[in-house]
C-alpha cells in the first residue's frame, strides 16, 4: 500500500489529481445546483465543506500545471470559460464525498501511516535516503498553503485505495464463471459459402424518369467540390548538391575536430542474474559453469538468466559497472548487492575492447556529411537569393530558370499532399494569377505557387452526367435485387443439408468456399453482424451475408465445435483476467454510483461564477 500511495503523491506535483477518475461526477449531473446560499462555500457534501478560498487556491495551482503544456498560457477567465473550473471542482468534490463515507463508515487513517508515508517520499530524502525537513518545507512552500493541506491530500490517497482498490473474485466463483465464458468464447464454427451474382436476376433498363429522379434525390453525391490548378517550384536541399569535391584535407580536419565521435569505449556482452538473497547469489556463481545444475537450480527457484550485449559503463549502478568492467572474460564475479535491486551474479560472455575508429574508416561518412553540409549551406544562400527575387517581382518561370528549377502543375489533391492547412487555405482562398511567398513546410521543404485557374464548387447538370447516373442507379437496383434473392434463398435453403446447399450453387455456377473453426470476432470475410447469425444458428441452416467487398452470400454451417476439443491455456488465461478485471471494475463502478447517490452535497456554482466576473 505505501508503495501505491509513494507512486500517486509523486503526481501531486505535476498533473490534474484523479480527473480520469472523477469523470463519471460531471458536476452538471450532480446534486442540487443553488444560485444562492452561503457566500463562504462553493460545495457542501455531507458534513463536508469546501470554502472558496480552498476552492480558488486548488484552481490557481491546477491552471498553473495545465498551462505548463501549452505554448500559450490560459487566463483564469478564459480556463473558467473551457470549464476547468468544474474539473477542478469535480475532483475536489469527489474526494468530500469519499471523505464522507470514510467518516460515516469509521475508516480512519491513523497519523503515524501518514508519517510514514511522507518520509519516505524521495523529493524529501536526501543522497543519503534519509527525511530531509528543509527539502520538505522547501516542497510545501513551492506546492501547498499549509502542512495540513498536503496530509489531507495524502490520508484522501489512502482512503480512496482502501475503498476502491481491493475488490477481488473468490477463486471458486471465477473459475466457474470463466469457465461459463470459455466455453461460449472458444466455440467455433465449420462452414461453407457462397457468392451470388447478378445472373439470378432480371438485368435493370431504367427509364430517363427513373435516372432524373435519382439524380434530383441524390444530388449531394454529385456536387463537385472547389478545384485549384497551379504550377509550382519546390526548393530544397537535395537539389543543391554540392559542385565542389571534398579534398582530403577537409576530411582530416573534421576528422580530429572530432575525435570523440569516432572513439568507441569498451563494451562488454555478460549475462546476469539478479536474485534475492546472498545465498542465491553464491550458489549461482557456484554452478553457472554447470549447465544441467545451474538450470535445474534456476528453476526450483523461479529465476532467469538474462543475456545483455554490448554493456557501457553508463549503463548501470557505479558498483554494478565496476564489477561487470574489472571481471576479466569467462569469469564470474563474485556476488554484489545493489540498494532497492537486490543481488546480482554475473558471466563476463564476451570483452569488445575499446576502439578508436582511423580516418581511413571515417573517411566515407566525413565525405557524406560534409557533402550535406555544404548542400545545405548552399540551399540557405539560393533560398534567400530566390526569395529576394520573388519579393521583387520576379516570375515563377523566371526563378525556375535562373535557379535551373524545375516547374511542376497539380491541382488541389496534389497540394493536400504537399502543404499544411494553414499554407492550402491560403492558396484555396487566392484568385488566378497569384504568386505565393516562400512556403515552408516540414524538413525545410519550400514551395512557390502560382495559380493557373480556380473553379468554383458547383453541381454539374444531369445532362453532364447522365451516364455515370444511370449506372449508379443500375447498381443500387441490382443491389436491391440482389438482396431480395438472397433473402428469398435463404428461407427456402434455412434448414436444409450440405448436399442440397451445394448442389444449388454448382447448379448456377457459384464457386463453393470451405472455412475451419471460424471464431465469434476479427473475420476477414464476414462483418460482425453475420458472425453473430452464424453463432446464433444450430447445424444445418443457413444465413445470408454481405461480405467487405459488397457481394451478397448464403452461409452454410456444418459442424459447432465445442471450446473443449480446442483448449487454449493461453486464451483461457487472458479471458480469466479480462473477466476478474471487468468484475473489478463494475464493483468500483457501483460503488462509486452509490457513494454519489447516498451522500447528500449541494453546489453553488454562482459563487465559482463570481469570482471570475
């Protein structure tokens, strides 16, 4: 528990407090709302208060840490505007309401648990892990009015986990109710199916009445959006290409300029075991050259060995370092405890030995960087050539040649592809004959846009599209046939067997498709909806389906095999810790409901409203 509670006080200084937990007490759903009543007093739960000097000091801090995230800061007028106000207020009467059912139920937090508690928070220990008082006064002054403030945050921290963190399900009864689960989740299904195609119908000549009126019906679907069309240049780094060679006394330099980059420290490959005590330790480093013994001791004790490559010195404890770097190769170090760790032995499996890497090994990547380098270098200078020259006037085709760039046309798909709203807007917002500034996007990609045309959005006439009309109309039609035909085969072949089913669909031609031990959810084939039919149905029935790709079916089903002739521990495991945890979770729910519902608490919102007027 004092661990639990370590880890949450933690977050005191650096995140709205129990907010996800609050969420089901929206203050708008709760309680009686006054628009008066004692002017001292933003909430009244139970025998609990909560004062507007408590409620305005919680507020400043928790807008303080919400505006520590954005680039621009919230005013308290404009987070009372977004409602943080009720957030805060939210949590605030939250923990009332569990304080008050604590007090009414006589579960109390004694002092020397918040004692404890507090001093073994590490912000207040020093290097020594000992309570420091000037470091804890140091944290009160920066994050609380008051001593009395913060044990308060803490015994609620405390209450709210003893009452809402310990629900648990008998063994018995959730064996027998994952078992119940089991079963039902792990049953599959054996079926065969079919498509069906439009040659079991009547083909579709629809009358120009018939195209018209879906047209006017469906005119939406028709509305041709905003369309831009433009030429534009794209400036970036890779087109500057360094023209100059880089001569190898560039590369020597850069080379002992950093030298540090091309040492390499020593690193070793080791296998490590930590374990529990020093007896572990030792017997460990007794039997690690002893394979059989050392794994048949491993597992009577439940350890495993763990193999880490390439180890710097950085990577662990200094007393951990030191031992993994002055064991020499094949041997094992002698047992060393690690405060918080507990013991480890370790195997030195292999040394790489420091390394300096030669300029002659360096060469390439010196010659590669300072290629980019020097390209980059030369993409400032033409960038700034080429927007001095926009700014005066200069056309896109002008620039493109005097920068041997090339021109390029798109339209508004094409510039989706490329800018960022604000960038499209501004093009989308332009007449013809515009000429962008430079815009720059990402990885210092820039653009230069001119627009060539702007067509309106507009719906083309039906004699424009009267073509693509009359096929949409066909489709849908055929479709409904389509439906009506697979309805009507699904009532004559409901209950049948594999032989009339088959027989039917080689008689027209469709082709027959077997599936194995088909599962209740996550099928390629068929939607959800007809996963279920499939589940619902006994042996020797069948169901239509519409599969992803639009084509309807009849389903067949063949045999219902039982989870028990399919057992998968692992599956079973993962369904027991679903189900114990959404058991959990519905106790806490309830709980929760019925904290709210039996604890009477007013609201007065009016004075939370005053402050900010």
């Amino acid at each position: 528990m004092l661990n639990i509670i370590r880890n949450l006080v933690k977050s005191i200084f650096g995140k709205l407090l129990l907010l996800v937990m609050v969420a089901s007490f929206a203050v708008w759903g709760m309680g009686d709302l006054l628009n008066s009543g004692d002017s001292g007093l933003v909430a009244k739960v139970g025998n609990q208060k909560i004062t507007i000097n408590d409620f305005y000091n919680q507020f400043q801090r928790k807008l303080s840490e919400f505006n520590q995230s954005l680039e621009k800061k919230l005013t308290e007028e404009e987070a009372h505007n977004q409602q943080i106000t009720y957030l805060v207020l939210n949590e605030m009467v939250y923990g009332k309401l569990v304080q008050e059912f604590a007090e009414r139920n006589s579960i109390y937090i004694s002092d020397d648990l918040i004692k404890k508690t507090i001093i073994s928070i590490p912000q207040f220990q020093d290097k020594d892990g000992k309570f420091n008082k000037i470091l804890f006064d140091s944290a009160m002054l920066s994050n609380f009015n008051n001593e009395a403030e913060f044990t308060d945050e803490i015994s609620r921290f405390f209450l709210n986990n003893l009452i809402f963190e310990n629900f648990s399900i008998p063994l018995p009864i959730n064996d027998k109710i994952s078992n119940l689960f089991y079963n039902f989740e792990a049953e599959t299904r054996d079926i065969i199916y079919y498509n069906i195609t439009d040659k079991l119908i009547k083909e579709i000549y629809p009358t120009d009445n018939d195209t018209l009126n879906y047209y006017n019906d469906n005119q939406a679907k028709y509305f041709t959006e905003k369309n831009v069309k433009v030429k534009y240049i794209n400036i970036n780094q890779n087109i500057f290409s360094s023209s100059n060679d880089i001569i190898d006394e560039q590369v020597e330099t850069y080379y002992n300029d950093n030298i540090e980059n091309y040492s390499k420290e020593e690193m070793r490959d080791i296998e490590v075991i930590n374990v529990n005590s020093i007896d572990q330790s030792k017997k460990i480093v007794e039997l690690l050259n002893n394979y059989a013994q050392l794994n048949e001791y491993l597992d009577e004790q439940g350890l495993n060995p763990t193999e880490l490559k390439d180890v710097k010195v950085d990577d662990f404890d200094a007393d951990l370092s030191e031992l993994i770097f002055s064991t020499p190769k094949g041997e094992i170090s002698n047992p060393i405890e690690i405060d918080g760790l507990g013991y480890f032995a370790v195997k030195i499996i292999e040394i790489i030995p420091a390394k300096i890497e030669s300029l002659n090994e360096a060469k390439d990547e010196i010659v590669n960087f300072l290629n980019e380098e020097n390209a980059y270098n030369t993409f400032l200078e033409n960038i700034e050539l080429i927007e001095e020259q926009n700014l005066t006037g200069s056309t896109l085709d002008e620039i493109a040649t005097d920068f041997n760039l090339e021109v390029k046309f798109t339209n508004s798909n094409g510039l989706s592809n490329m800018l960022t709203d604000d960038n499209l807007n501004l093009i989308f917002n332009s007449e013809k004959g515009y000429q962008s500034d430079l815009l720059i996007e990402d990885n210092d990609e820039t653009y230069i846009v001119e627009i060539l045309n702007v067509y309106d959005a507009y719906l083309p006439s039906y004699e424009e599209l009267k073509d693509q009309v009359t096929k949409d109309y066909k489709n849908i039609k055929t479709n409904e046939l389509l439906e009506a035909k697979i309805s009507d085969l699904e009532l004559a072949y409901k209950y049948t067997d594999e032989e009339n089913f088959v027989n039917f669909a080689n008689q027209n031609g469709f082709k027959i498709i077997e599936k194995k031990r088909v599962e209740r959810t996550n099928n390629n084939t068929f939607n959800q909806q007809t996963l279920n039919k499939i589940f619902k149905n006994k042996v020797n029935s069948s169901i239509m389906f519409k599969d992803f790709d639009d084509m309807y079916g009849l389903v067949f089903v063949k045999k219902i095999n039982p989870a028990d002739n399919l057992i998968n521990e692992t599956k079973k495991q993962n369904l027991n810790a679903n189900i114990e945890a959404s058991f959990n979770q519905s106790m806490e729910n309830l709980l929760k409901n019925k904290l709210g519902a039996d604890i009477e608490y007013q609201l007065f919102l009016k004075n939370i409203d005053n402050l900010f007027l």
